[in-house]
C-alpha cells in the first residue's frame, strides 16, 4: 500500500488533495532487467533533488528495448510486476508519481503481435488489477503509447480505458493517441489534444529544432535496431528542450523529459542516473535537470 494517493478533479491533478504538478523522467525501459531497476531505484532521491517529482515505466516495450512485461494471454509477468512494485513503493516513499505503460506497439519485439482487442483489454485490466490488490495510489495508468497500438492494430483506446475503469472506477487512467481523450479517461498526455476540463501532462517531452527530428534520423538510422547519439545534444536543441518545458509547466500542464540517454536499450542504457551535460564526451540529461532545479526549486 501505498502513502500517496494521485486524484483528477476537473482540470487539476492532486496528489493528496494538494495541487500537483508534473516534473518528470520518462524511464521506460526500466523493467527492461533488474541492473535498470536496481539503478532507478538507487537514483530516485537524486532525481528528486533536482525536483523531479514523476517518472514513468512501461510494462511492453519500448523501443529496441523488447521488454515484455505480459504474457501471451494479457496477464502480467511476474518478474516485471515484482521490478515495477519495487520502483512504485521507492517513489511513494519520496512522495513520487510513477506513470504505468502499458501497452507499447512501434519497434519492440516485446508485444504479441497476434493479440486481438480482447487480449489488449486484458493487459490493461489486468494492470489495474494488480495495482488495485497493491494499493498502489501514486499511479496513472497509460493505455497506449502514442495510440501506436491504435494506429498498427487497431486497438480501441476507448475500450481499454472501459476495460481499466471495469476494474478500478477510481484508477486514474490517461490516454494518448492523436485526439481528444474519450470521456471516460481522466486526462491527456503527451499526444492526446489538451482539452478544456481534463488535465494535460507532455509525457515524453524532446527538442522540437533537432535536425531529422529528435526520435526520427538524428537518433534513428534504417537497419540499426538502436538509438544513435545516445545522450547528445546540440545548445539549440537544449534550448528549445528548455523552452519547451517552461511553456507547459508555466501553463500548470506537466512536463515529462524523454531522452534517448533514459530509454537506450542494452548495452547503450537504460542510463538512469543525470550523465553531463549533452555532448559527445559527456552525455547525458544534467543540463536539463540543473535548469529545472534554478527555475522551479527543488
């Protein structure tokens, strides 16, 4: 059970009943294996010291990571419930948000790709379940990454809300393919359209200047099934990282930082710990972490 409990009234996100705000890490490849764990884990209270506040992980995927967190038939695996319980009571513990994905649908090796809706509205119930019979209330629940499951099979994401709240009405579950949240999803994050009356999060938060796109050439190459330029950026990008943040954070939306130097698979990363400061010598996301803490405190 956890301390923290994360609520949705109207337009705002509480933790406690108290106004909360989303600064955080995108880790979604922290159940990739136990060293990913044991290093977020192990990092959480510095996180938090640069005000860090939310961080998330994914039970499927995510990119070139393969992680498969649920089994052929939606049910959870165990050994990556049992990585996830230990992040979400070390971050409750500091009065943390832990972001839950679920499904995770683009270059991964780690979804079935003969599921069906029903077996994609089990893996979201089964989730629900398993933090419900935990008591795990410093949660949000992420049905889909990006709608990419929406997008390649189809998968409705109205549904698998349904299939969440059947569970755990008081769940707080968001959703994130290009479009308004259905009515029953307590908020938006990163891809869905910030609509009046529901809370908005940027979930996976990049530079929006970087040549080829961040998650596109600068990082990516056809027939490499891994990230490029792992933890690097250029001043402009960090700039418009920077700026980026400040316009949703300002506006009361919260703001999750997404880098290729937090979700690198083996034996790139996962690299949950600040690094430097962006360049080729010394990558990493401290630069971005040190701004946070000079702007918003600790």
């Amino acid at each position: 059970m956890t301390a923290n409990r994360l609520t949705v009234k109207g337009d705002r996100t509480l933790l406690n009943g108290q106004s909360f705000l989303a600064k955080g890490l995108r880790c979604s490849n922290a159940l990739i294996r136990e060293a990913a764990t044991r290093e977020l884990i192990a990092n959480l209270e510095t996180f938090k010291s640069f005000g860090i506040n939310t961080i998330s992980a994914f039970f499927m995927g995510s990119r070139f990571g393969d992680c498969q967190g649920y089994n052929r038939d939606g049910t959870l695996s165990a050994p990556h419930a049992l990585r996830l319980g230990r992040i979400i009571e070390a971050a409750d513990a500091l009065g943390m948000v832990v972001v839950v994905g679920c499904l995770y649908w683009g270059a991964t090796r780690g979804k079935w790709e003969e599921w069906t809706q029903a077996e994609a509205n089990t893996a979201v119930a089964e989730t629900v379940r398993w933090l419900a019979d935990h008591d795990y209330m410093n949660t949000l629940v992420d049905v889909d990454n990006e709608g990419m499951a929406l997008a390649q099979a189809g998968f409705d994401n109205r549904a698998l809300v349904l299939a969440g709240k059947a569970i755990d009405p008081d769940c707080v579950i968001a959703t994130n393919f290009k479009g308004d949240p259905p009515p029953e999803a307590d908020l938006g994050i990163h891809f869905a359209h910030p609509v009046a009356g529901k809370p908005y999060i940027e979930t996976e938060g990049s530079p929006e200047n970087t040549p080829g796109g961040y998650w596109g050439a600068y990082s990516k190459e056809e027939g490499v099934y891994a990230y490029l330029r792992v933890g690097e950026y250029t001043e402009a990008m960090k700039e418009s990282q920077k700026t980026i943040a400040a316009q949703h954070l300002d506006r009361g939306w919260g703001y999750m930082l997404a880098s290729t130097w937090l979700q690198a698979a083996p034996p790139q990363g996962p690299n949950h710990r600040p690094g430097g400061y962006g360049g080729p010598t010394d990558p990493g996301v401290r630069w971005w972490l040190e701004w946070l803490r000079e702007r918003y405190g600790a």
